[in-house]
C-alpha cells in the first residue's frame, strides 16, 4: 500500500557533467595525451595532478574546448562539443590559464567586465556592472577597482583574472525558449583553472581554494591542475593523476593518494602523516 | 587606465570641438590667408546661400578647389591611421605597432606605384571609374602582402615577439621601399618625382574624389571595428584567453587584418606613407583616459584626424611658399615618442610600457 502512495525515490546518483572519451593529442611529433577517458561531476572539485609535462594543461585545453585538434571526444552533459557552439560555451564554462600576456593599462574593474562580454551585445548593462563588483568583493579586491592593472604584483593579477573568471559564470545560464543551454543540462556551469594559485601567498591560497568549493557546491563542475598534492587532497573530491599523457589514478583522494603512487609517478619519497583537523591525507615528501 | 576625471562623452565632444577648430584654423592658413569672413562666405555660397558681399573668386576657387579638400583630406586620412595603430596594436597586443613600421604602409605605396608607373605603359584603356578604383585595390593587396608576411613571421604559436617583429617589419619594408624605388627610377620623368614625393606623403594633390573614397571606406572601417571593439579588448589578454570568453579567434583576426589593410591601403594610394600617426595617437589616448578598444577607435578617428591636420598645417606654414613633405613632421615628432615606449618596455618588463 505504502509504495503505491509514495512517489518513486529519484536515485542520488552523482550526475556526470563532463566527459571525456579516448582523448589523443600530438603536439610537434610528441604524443601528449594517449587515450584518456574520464568524468568529472557536477558540485565537485576535481583535481589533476601528475608530474611537468604529462599532459595536464593539455588535457584541460581539450576540456576546456580551446585545443581541437586531437582525436576523441568531450561531452558537457550529453552534448558533445564543437566549434561550433563556442559562444554558447562561453557562457557556461570560463578558464583561468596560468599566465596572461596583458601589456596594456586597463583598470580592475576593465579587467574583471572582460568575463561578462559573452554576455552582453555592445555595451554592459546595469546587471553585468552588479555582477563584476559582486566578483570583486568576492576575492575582497574592491578598493583595486580603479588600480591600473599592470601596476599589481603577480599574486594580484592572479586574483583580478580569478574575479574575470568567477564574472563570467557568476550565474547559471537561463534557460529561456529561443536559447536552449544544451551544453548545461540543468543549468550546470563549468570551471577550469590551471595552476590557479601558483602566485599567490599562503592565506589567498587556501581562500582562493575555498571560493572554488563554494562555487562547486552551486552546481559547478570544478576540474583544476594543481602542483599542491596536500592542497589537492584537502579542497578536491576527486583527483585524477596523469603520467606520460595516461591516467594512471583516479578516485577520492584519500583512496588514490599513497606514498607509493607519489614515488611511481613522481620518484619522490614520501611519509604520510596526520595533522590535527585534516581529514585529508598530508604527506611529508623527501626527494 | 580611467585616471581621468573626464568622462567618454565628455572627451569626445572636446575632441569633436578641437576638431572643428583646427579645420577652420588650417583652412585659413596658408600661401594666401582667409580671413574668417571669407570662410564663412564661401560656405555659404557652397551650400546654396546667396551671399550679401560680392566674392572674390579667386580665393573663392583656393578655397573651394584647394584648401577645403585638402583638409578635409588630411582629416580621413589621419582617422584612417590612427584607427589603424588602434587595431593593429590590439591585433599584435603591442603599443607600439602602426601601419608605417610594420609594412602596410610601404606595401600599399609599393602596389599603388605599380598602378601609377605600369597602367599607363599597359595602356590599359579603364574608364575614369575603373581607373581611380585600380590605384587603391593594387594598394590594398600590396598592403595585404606585406602586413601578413609580417604577423606570419612575428606571431608563432599564439604569441607575437616584439623583435622579431620589428625586424620583419624592416626587412618587409625594405623590400616594398626599394620595389617604389625601382619603379620610379624606370618611370618616365613627372611620375617619377610624384613617387618619389609619395615615400614622404604629400597632399597637395588633394581634390574632392581623394576625400570621397577615403571617407567612406574610413567610416565604414570605423563602424566595422567598433562592432569588434569587445573582441578587440578580449584579445589583449591573448589568444585562447580570446577564445574562452566566445571569439572565432581565426575568423576574427581575418576580419580585422582586411578591415586594417582596407583603410590603410586607400589613405596610402591617395597621399603615400604617412608615418608615426597611428602609433602616437592611441598612446595619447591610454594616457589621456584608457585603453579601452571602444573609446580608442572613436577617439583616434577624431584625435588622429586633428593631429594630421596639425601637421599638415605646419607642413604648408613653416617654409611657406614651399612646403615640407608631410611626413618629416610626423617622423620628427613620432620616432622620438617610439624610442621613448621602446625603451620603456625594456625597462619596465614586467610591468610593461604603462605601468
């Protein structure tokens, strides 16, 4: 009786936002991606390591739809990417690339509007001007606004394009009828960073990290490479490891990160040690 | 860098006043001196008014035929260069590109020799129209030659080198100057003293047709880029930064290579290489206000074309009755500002020129 009256649990099955499938990329004669296949969900951060030149900024190139000219396939949701819905891409899925080559003096808050352009026409409109000071409050850069931004150190400039960044898919994109957001089902939103916080101090690190966790939380499929293994294991819910363009590891970190992977694929000796309020693993490393 | 308390609106219309100013100024100057009555008199009769005083027609014809489309003239063509510096600097993320340094210049002069020395020994028999359209289409691809030959060889993998650039911006000019030369030395004597005049642009040939053409592909190139001003923006932070906030990086970077060559080919088929323009006018801008690509393309349109016409005045005033090729005053002026953000650059690398 009682099962007739209920309706139907949905099943809580982690829902799959990105995939990839059999990825390959030849960079000037050298193979830097050999075939991988993966997932990345929705409401997770999900962190790539692996070693210099195994292939992680490539890979998240491909997934991020700037690299096409590997084989294989990425799908967001289950629609797969082309060059053709570039501008649809742009509003749902932003980058942050390890370096920028701005050489000219645009102030913060030129900077940070930047992340709305996908958004608007010709000019902004009253709602993009809300959502970029919104952006720079978040990463507590406000009274940068009017800075000139090639007067920032190299931390700031990072926290400028992070704001750019957090802009551009600040909300889930609306579904209305003449525009159907087929690469995010369910309003989801994707971001990419690549070596976010290499130039940022220890205190920006670990809140940088967290916006990250935050902004997963809202429906937003977090992939980042980072050089951090106790970073990556303390903010990701998943990490995946790359060696010589090939997965070698994937899964939660405290089921993937051991001492013996780090010595496999990085040849550093390592001690795994607990620290009072890490659930994560920590790990000393020796060279 | 919007240190300015001015706003956009603000500097616009005071670039717009300036601009009215020193066409009423340089068209008062000159071999014979109008006063202001005359000009306002002669407007008139132009417009169909009938004037009250009786009008010497003389001066009526200086003004008419000469002076007013002269420039005129000169007020395309600085906005055309300007313009130009505008998007080839966004183009190249670099402050220190122009039309003159990197080749399209001298390309645009080099295929418009070729029209000016060989139309006529083909004999070609082109109808008035055809024949006035041949000087900028030949400018244009020689321009379009050059310019590409230059960012091929200056951008590998996404990312422009500014020494190589500048190095290939020589060489390709070499190349384009020494092609003029030749055609010159082989072309019969008056032609060749109108080419040789041209590597220093000149704009005493200046008549009402030179200002139509150039008008309106510099209106059009202005409107066109104004429609990329975003995308223009987006791609000082580099090329795939470009590409994820939504810009068909190749599809763009095609639109603006045409769109620049296009108005730089045209001004340069009507009144040779003008140098230095389009590299200090968007620079007075950044410093001025921001460096914006949006306030940048109207700004250098109004401001580029006010600074031709300052010089061109000077060209005419200072030796007058003789007058100075047009661009010994904007090299004398320019190169120095370029020495000055080249070295800059090499001083402040890591913050760059404006830092």
């Amino acid at each position: 009786m009682l099962e007739q009256i209920l309706p139907e649990q949905p099943i809580l099955e982690p829902r799959t936002a990105l995939q990839a499938r059999e990825l390959r990329v030849t960079l000037g004669g050298n193979e830097i991606l050999r075939g991988i296949t993966t997932r990345f969900e929705a409401g997770k951060v999900s962190m790539i390591l692996g070693p210099n030149g195994s292939g992680k900024t490539t890979l998240l190139n491909v997934l991020a739809g700037e690299l096409t000219s590997g084989s294989g396939e990425v799908l967001y949701g289950e629609q797969r990417l082309t060059t053709k819905n570039r501008s649809q891409l742009a509003r749902v899925r932003a980058v942050l690339a390890q370096h920028s080559e701005l050489a000219f003096p645009l102030t913060v808050e030129e900077v940070v509007m930047m992340g709305r352009y996908p958004h608007f026409v010709l000019k902004p409109t009253r709602h993009d001007t809300e959502i970029c000071a919104a952006a720079l409050e978040q990463i507590r850069m406000m009274d940068f606004r009017r800075r000139n931004y090639l007067t920032l150190s190299g931390g700031e400039r990072q926290r400028v394009h992070f704001a750019r960044v957090l802009a551009q898919i600040w909300e889930a994109p609306q579904h209305s009828e003449h525009t159907s957001h087929t690469l995010s089902q369910n309003g989801t939103r994707y971001l990419f960073l690549d070596e976010p916080i290499s130039f940022l101090d220890l205190k920006y690190q670990h809140e940088f990290l967290h916006t990250a966790r935050e902004l997963a939380a809202q429906n937003t499929a977090v992939v980042a490479v980072l050089h951090d293994i106790n970073l990556a294991a303390q903010y990701g819910d998943a990490v995946l490891v790359l060696n010589h363009g090939c997965v070698v590891a994937e899964g939660a970190p405290h089921a993937v990160l051991k001492p013996e992977l780090l010595w496999n694929v990085y040849g550093v000796r390592s001690t795994q040690v607990s620290a009072a309020g890490i659930n994560s693993p920590f790990f000393v490393t020796y060279g | 860098m919007n240190n300015s308390r001015w706003t956009f609106g603000a500097l616009y219309s005071l670039l717009t006043a300036l601009l009215f100013v020193s066409v009423i100024v340089s068209v008062r100057l000159g071999a014979i001196d109008l006063s202001y009555g005359q000009i306002l008199d002669y407007t008139l009769s132009a417009l169909g008014f009938s004037s009250s005083s009786p009008l010497n027609t003389l001066q009526q014809g200086v003004f008419m035929q000469i002076r007013l489309p002269r420039v005129l003239l000169c007020a395309v063509v600085g906005a055309a260069l300007a313009v130009s510096g505008t998007l080839m600097q966004a183009l190249f993320r670099n402050p220190i590109v122009e039309p003159g340094l990197v080749g399209t210049s001298a390309g645009a002069a080099f295929g418009a020799a070729l029209v000016f020395v060989l139309g006529k020994s083909i004999g070609a028999s082109y109808s008035d129209l055809l024949g006035s359209l041949a000087l900028p289409v030949a400018a244009f691809a020689g321009g379009l030659v050059a310019t590409l030959a230059v960012y091929r060889i200056a951008n590998t993998q996404g990312k422009v080198t500014v020494a190589t650039m500048i190095l290939a911006g020589v060489a390709v000019n070499a190349i384009f100057t020494s092609g003029t030369g030749f055609l010159a030395y082989i072309a019969r004597d008056p032609q060749a003293r109108s080419i040789t005049f041209w590597s220093l642009g000149t704009f005493s040939g200046a008549d009402w047709k030179a200002v139509a053409i150039v008008a309106v592909t510099t209106v059009v190139g202005v409107l066109l880029a104004l429609r990329y001003a975003k995308a223009l923006n987006a791609l000082l932070l580099g090329e795939s930064e470009a590409a994820y906030l939504g810009v068909n990086i190749q599809h763009f970077k095609t639109i603006i290579l045409l769109l620049n060559t296009l108005i730089v080919a045209t001004a340069t088929s009507m009144v040779g290489v003008i140098g230095f323009v389009g590299l200090v006018t968007p620079h007075l801008l950044r410093l001025i206000k921001s460096a914006d690509n949006r306030f940048l393309i109207i700004g250098s349109a109004l401001l580029g074309a006010i600074v031709l016409i300052a010089a061109d005045t000077l060209a005419r005033t200072l030796i007058a009755p003789a007058e100075l090729p047009i661009g010994v005053i904007t090299s004398f002026v320019g190169a120095p500002v370029f020495l000055w953000l080249l070295v800059r650059q090499k001083s402040q690398s890591q913050g760059g020129f404006y830092a």
